[in-house]
C-alpha cells in the first residue's frame, strides 16, 4: 500500500480500499504499547552499540543515512564500560540516548526494561535484568475487506447449479399432485415433440426430483430440447458439459451450448459465458468480453449478473472504472438477495464510494451477506462487532462472526480469531488456541500471524524455543512487508541471535522497518551506521529502496 493510501485508510482504522489487505484484530504485537505477557524476543545484551547523534531533518524527510547525520547535535563522550569486540565504537553519542541504548533494542519498540526504565540500574549494571512486555493496551482496530475478484469464481456453481435443479413444474408444487402422475404426462408431451416437456423432465432425472436421479437420461431429454432450439435445453446441456454428469467433461462444448442459448436471450446462458470469459475456462480469457455478456444478461433483470458487473466497474476489469454504475447494480443486486452484492453494497457505504459515507447501513448489508455465509462478510462483520462501527461494540457476537469465517477458511479471521483467543475478547483467554490459529493462519501465509509464530519460537510460547525457527518464520512475514518483522529481524541480526553478527544486513532490514512505520527502527539505525563504510551503506539502501513485498497468499 502506497504511503498516499495508508493515509486515506487511517482515517477511518475500520476500513480499507477495495481488494485492500485487511489488517486483522490487533493483538500483543501489533503496536508498541499493546504488546502483551511474554511477547517479547529473548535477545542478547549488547553494550557495545552506541548511536550517534539524531537524524537529520533531511534523513526524517526520506534522504539516504549516512554517518554524517551524526555531526549535529548536543554529544558525551562514550563511557569506558562500554567496550568493543573488533571494531571501534563511535567517540560520542546524545546524552539523550546515553543510557536508553544500555537495554537492547527491544525497548524501544515498546518493550520495558524490567527496573530503570531506561537501561540498566548502576547496580545490576552488569547483569542487565531480561526484557519484559510493557502493560496491553486496547488493541487496533483491523481494516474492513473486500474481495470482489472473488465474487466472479464464487458464482461458478451458483451458475452451474442453478440450471440443474430447476422445480419440474409449476404444477408440481401443488399439494396432492402425484410425481409419477406428471412424470407420465410429462413423458406424454415429450413424446410428442414438446420441447418444454423435455427440458422438464431432464431437470427432474438431474435432480432426482421424484424419480431416481440419472445424468444420463437428463442428458438425453436435454439433448432433445436442444436440438429443437430450445434456449432452456441449450443451456441445461452446456451445464452439463461444464459438470461432467452424464457426458464427459468438456469446458469448450459447455460454452459452444451456452452461446447458442445466449444468442437467444437466455439470461442465464448470457451470465454463464460471461464467467466463462471472465475465468477463461473453455475460452481464451477475455475481460471485455465477459463485462459484455453480464450486461445484456443484468439488463434483463440478472442478479448474479448485475453482482459481476458491478465488480467489474467497482475494479476497473475489462471496463472502465465506474463507481456509480456500480454502485446501482450492487442495489439491484442486493435488494434480490445476492450476498456478494450485499457485501459489496456495504463496503460502498463504509467508505463513502458512490454514496454518502453510512456506517450503520454499512453493517446492514454486511450483516445480510453473513447471515448467507458469505466469509469475507462475516469476517467485516466480525471486525465491526468488535471495534464498534456500525454498530454497538460487541465482543461476544463479534467471536462468532469471526470464527465461522475462520471455519470456513478465511485466514484474515483466522488471524483475528487468534487474537481474540490470546486476549480474552468476547471468549475466555486461551494463549493455546490461539496459537494453534497463529500457527493455521500462518502456514496459510498470513504475515501478521508469521510474525506471532516468530515471537512464539524465540520465547518458548507454547513451543520449545528454537531461534531457527523464530527468524524462520519472522523472514516469511518480513518478506510480505511486515514492519514489525523486518525490524526485529534487523535486531536479531545486530545481535548475532541464532546468526553470525550481520550490520549491513541488520541496517536494510531496519531501514524497511522505518520506511513501513516502525518508529522504533529510527534509533536502531543510529547506533548501526556508524559501524558501516559509506560504501556499504550506499550498497544496502539502494538495495532497499528497490526492495518489494511480496505477498504469499493472494487472499491476503
């Protein structure tokens, strides 16, 4: 997310750009004063690093460090204890910092240094006591998510299904009427040639609707509708191409079937052809095209449809980007019970896109979209209940929202369910469940529960301490662009934890973490620089001002 971005989503903490990453419950990791018990890295003291004087006013507005940074500012001769091994500490340093940098760097990310709060009390000055996890805070609230290209894969059954399990007739839902009765009139009909009678009677054999299910004999009937031009029939068999019942499977003749249909008006065939472009499934993918075949079926009143194109629009796929178009489709669309126009509806509403900016509306029809299943909706749900948007703040409902979307595999839920476990939100506290989450949500690839993992291997939290595994697993959330991962693992190797001693490398990680926002890395660059030569230096930001995140999971 472009700083521009990250901007615009803090004004409301609660919600995030469409197809935006969604930022799980915060919980002891997520900001420097909620951070909670036994959370924090089991590192080493190192009393030979020294910081230079503060950053430049430059270096704060993005320039590239260097040790000159250190020329400014009120300096104190560095004290004798502090002693090196190999290189030659910097002569001076701020008062400022002169006993904050006794403690290791944890501390300044929001850790407390157990006793004097700013190192090291004189009298246990050489055994520095461990560091401890400063109180917990109420945590962050996480970011509202949407992801409307999942709205186009979610409708592939819908479509398919759709067209199988048609009711055989009208008459057939009266009461009394005798299913072996229609099915012999039925028989009567299309036996006579009747092209309605045989498309009826494939749906009751696809369906077992009172006779034994066989794809074989719906096929058949189907197949004689189709060949009479029935649009109905056309598309029961391209259906059933598409599903491989009773033919063999084939994505290219479930599409020559469909277009047959579609040219006649048939609204379902039109959405179906729709998605088969939009997935490239039996043909070559093609955007345009597919916002095509939505439209002429959303005109007719399509709901699927007018859901599809409203991504479509809201995203910019195929078509230009048309907010307010969209925003009328997922109305139609919501308004006749699409959950994946509800969902969309409602992130419209809590951002303010296309509308006026309405929280509780917002919540409606996310609500709704939940309440169907929808996973995503039940995780913003989730998220809503929990942080009070919307709708009144309540943990208790917010804990099932969140773990239905969990069950259903929604990592992002699976990651705030964690938290929610750990923190004893709207369930008792239970740090063994939630780690059990943290560890399903991050072997899933999510970066913030990668980074609990990290924290749980380096303090044996419900796992045998393994520094391996800690950077292990830091690295993984690093490279996604957690900043709390890259500055701790620009700690681990500052300090040789389970690694050789690495500056430079220590410094690139630590320079992501501060253009990510991780305050605290500011510090910890200071007391790196000095030991690096300009070359390195040079080196190591021009290799993070090229650096990119990238992400695991791509419902991140």
């Amino acid at each position: 997310m472009s700083q521009a971005e990250a901007q615009a989503s803090a004004a409301h903490p609660a919600c995030n750009r469409v197809a935006g990453l969604a930022r799980p419950l915060t919980s002891w990791e997520s900001n420097p004063a909620a951070r909670s018990k036994g959370a924090s890295m089991h590192l080493e003291r190192r009393r030979i690093r020294a910081p230079p004087c503060g950053l430049s006013p430059e270096h704060r507005a993005g320039a590239p460090y260097s040790p000159s940074h250190a020329a400014a500012g009120r300096c104190a001769r560095l004290p004798a204890s502090w002693s090196s091994s190999g290189n030659t500490p910097p002569t001076s340093f701020p008062t400022s910092h002169a006993r904050a940098y006794r403690a290791p760097m944890l501390a300044a990310s929001g850790w407390s240094h157990h006793g004097d709060p700013q190192g090291c009390s004189t009298a246990a000055e050489e055994g520095c006591a461990g560091i401890l996890p400063s109180t917990a805070t109420a945590p962050t609230p996480p970011r509202i998510e949407m992801r409307p290209r999942k709205v186009i894969a979610t409708l592939v059954f819908l479509a398919a299904v759709g067209a199988c399990t048609q009711p055989p007739s009208a008459e057939s839902a009266q009461a009394g009427t005798d299913l072996g009765e229609e099915e012999k009139l039925w028989r009567q009909r299309a036996a006579q040639g009747d092209a309605e009678a045989q498309v009826q009677l494939g749906h009751m054999y696809a369906s077992g609707d009172g006779v034994q299910r066989n794809d074989v004999v719906a096929v058949r009937w189907y197949r004689l509708a189709a060949d009479q031009g029935s649009a109905a029939g056309e598309l029961a068999l391209g259906v059933m191409h598409a599903k491989g019942r009773g033919v063999i499977e084939s994505q290219q003749e479930a599409v020559s079937w469909y277009r047959k249909s579609a040219m006649q008006g048939n609204d379902k065939a039109q959405f179906n052809l729709g998605l088969a472009y939009a997935l490239g499934t039996g043909v070559p993918k093609n955007l345009q095209t597919a916002a095509d075949w939505y439209k002429r079926a959303a005109d007719q009143g399509n709901a699927e449809a007018q859901a599809n194109l409203g991504v479509m629009l809201l995203d910019g796929l195929g078509v230009n980007v048309d907010v307010d178009a969209a925003r009328v489709l997922f109305q139609q669309a919501a308004e006749a019970g699409v959950k994946e126009a509800q969902m969309g509806l409602g992130v419209l509403l809590l951002q303010g896109r296309g509308l006026p900016k309405d929280e509780r509306l917002a919540f409606h029809w996310i609500k709704k979209a939940a309440d169907q299943g929808h996973s995503t909706a039940q995780y913003n749900a989730g998220v809503m209940l929990a942080t009070g948007v919307g709708v009144e703040k309540d943990e208790t409902a917010a804990f099932g929202y969140l773990r239905r979307s969990a069950a259903s595999g929604n990592v992002n839920a699976k990651d705030s369910l964690a938290s929610m476990y750990w923190n004893g939100m709207g369930v008792s506290k239970d740090a063994a469940t939630a780690m059990r989450w943290y560890r399903e949500a991050a072997e899933e690839g999510h970066p913030n529960s990668q980074f609990h993992m990290g924290v749980a291997y380096a303090n044996a939290i419900h796992v045998a301490r393994d520094d391996s595994l800690a950077l292990e697993w830091m690295l993984r959330s690093a490279k996604q662009g957690d900043a709390q991962a890259q500055y701790q693992i620009g700690r681990i190797y500052a300090n040789g934890i389970g690694v050789q001693r690495d500056d430079a490398t220590a410094f690139f990680w630590l320079t992501l973490a501060y253009r990510n926002g991780e305050a605290a890395a500011e510090e910890a660059l200071r007391s790196i620089a000095p030991w690096l030569s300009p070359d390195a230096l040079d080196r190591v930001q021009r290799e993070a001002a090229s650096w990119t995140a990238v992400k695991e999971n791509p419902e991140q």
